[in-house]
C-alpha cells in the first residue's frame, strides 16, 4: 500500500486554514503533517523536516512568503517537493511568481473542491516522477553491478535480462511465472519472442560465466559460482541483491 502524501500547510487566514485541512484530511490519500498560521514557526518547521507537499499563502503579513520559499531552497533542498502558492495576486506578486517555480498558484477565494483536484494532478505527476527516478536508480545499480561482473553489453540478451530483473524488483511473483508472464512481458517490451528472451538470456549468463569476472562471480554467487546458474536462478541472486541494498 503506497504511503500518504505528506503536506505542510501555512495560511494564516484561520477559517481557510482549516478548511483546506478539513478537506485534505477527508482523503485517505494525504497527511497534513503540520499546519501553521506564523510564517516563523512554518520556517523553523520545514528548515528541520521533509515533506512531499508545501502549500504556502503568498500574501503573509507580518513575514516575506517569497523569502521563507528561497530560504528552504537554499538552506534544506528538501523541505518539499512540490510547492502550491494561494493569494490575492498583486502585481508585485506577478512580477516574482517566474522565480519561485511553483507547480501551482490558485487565486482566493478558490473552491476547496477544485482545490482538491488539483492537488490529486499535482501528487500523480509527483508519483510518477517518482517513480522515474527510481526506475533510473535500480537500473543503474544492476547496471553497475553487471560491470563488476563482466556481463558482456553487446549481446541482445543484456537489455533482456536487465529488464527481468527491474520487473521482478517490481513485482517479486513474477518469479514464480517466468515462462507465462516474465518471459512474455520483455518479449512484448522489445518486439520478440518468448522464446528468443529465454534463449537470449541464457547465452548472456553462459557468457559471463566463461570470460567474466570469477572473483566477484564467487562473491556474489558463493559456492555456486562453480556453476553456471539457470535464467531463474541469476535473476532472482541479482534482485535479492538489489532488493537488500535499497530495501525496493
């Protein structure tokens, strides 16, 4: 079950504040963390936590908005995420709203329906750059791994196997249907066959274990490494390394 999306709420008009706190709470897909109507307290907050969420009201009186946003960025890059700006909208606002890189700016008064719908489009993008980020990262540690390894690039079996692995990290049943939904999946992926993935695959692990590195292939594999191992068998030594390092 994917994690509440955690927000951080500064608004100091108190009837909006706890509207809008109101109405986030009602989801099940979000956490208000904290909410402040002292542009100082929200500061000394977020200067010490992360969270996913940060929706400011621009228009503070007694602090620069503006100025805690750049202070964040500046002083803890990952106060938040994604940044969400309400306010009356002057033209001394216009002016610097290019600078703040926000992914959203409503006008009061707003409806807190229309509010919620836009925080759901903003935290599906943030999802799914999440997700690309840690696609990005899995890859590049298999890839590296495979460096280690002497796992030859060229042959047509590296992407293939790459792949596996990434959608086993994914999905870890996977394991249990390599020939009805693994083997099918990458064929699908790449334009080929069942078949020619499976064979692929197992010409890449022969590979190696004949001109790869064997003291890292004993590291890795153990005792094993003695042996060339099944598809299923690398595949499923290759994601429990990968699943152990950052806990995927």
């Amino acid at each position: 079950m994917n994690e509440s999306v955690r927000i951080v709420v500064l608004i100091e008009d108190y009837l909006l504040n706890e509207s809008l706190v109101n109405k986030i709470n009602s989801s099940k897909k979000y956490k208000v963390e904290a909410t402040f109507e002292s542009g100082v307290q929200c500061l000394n907050y977020l200067l010490n936590h992360e969270t996913d969420m940060f929706i400011v009201d621009l228009m503070l009186t007694n602090i620069d908005a503006i100025g805690i946003i750049n202070h964040l960025r500046k002083n803890n890059s990952k106060a938040f995420k994604k940044l969400i700006c309400v306010s009356d909208f002057n033209s001394l606002v216009f002016e610097m709203l290019d600078n703040l890189q926000m992914d959203y700016c409503l006008r009061k008064p707003f409806n807190v329906d229309y509010f919620m719908e836009i925080i759901d489009r903003i935290s599906e993008n943030n999802s799914h750059d999440d997700k690309n980020r840690m696609e990005t990262v899995i890859k590049n540690e298999i890839y590296n791994l495979f460096i280690e390894m002497g796992v030859p690039r060229h042959l047509k079996g590296y992407n293939y196997v790459v792949t596996g692995i990434y959608n086993v990290c994914n999905n870890i049943n996977l394991l249990n249907e390599v020939t009805k939904e693994l083997y099918p999946g990458i064929a699908r992926e790449y334009a080929t066959t069942s078949s020619r993935v499976e064979q692929a695959i197992r010409h890449v692990i022969k590979v190696t274990w004949l001109n790869g590195n064997q003291e890292v292939l004993q590291k890795l594999f153990g005792y094993r490494a003695k042996y060339k191992p099944c598809n299923l068998e690398f595949i499923s030594k290759i994601v429990d390394i990968v699943l152990s390092k950052y806990k995927y």
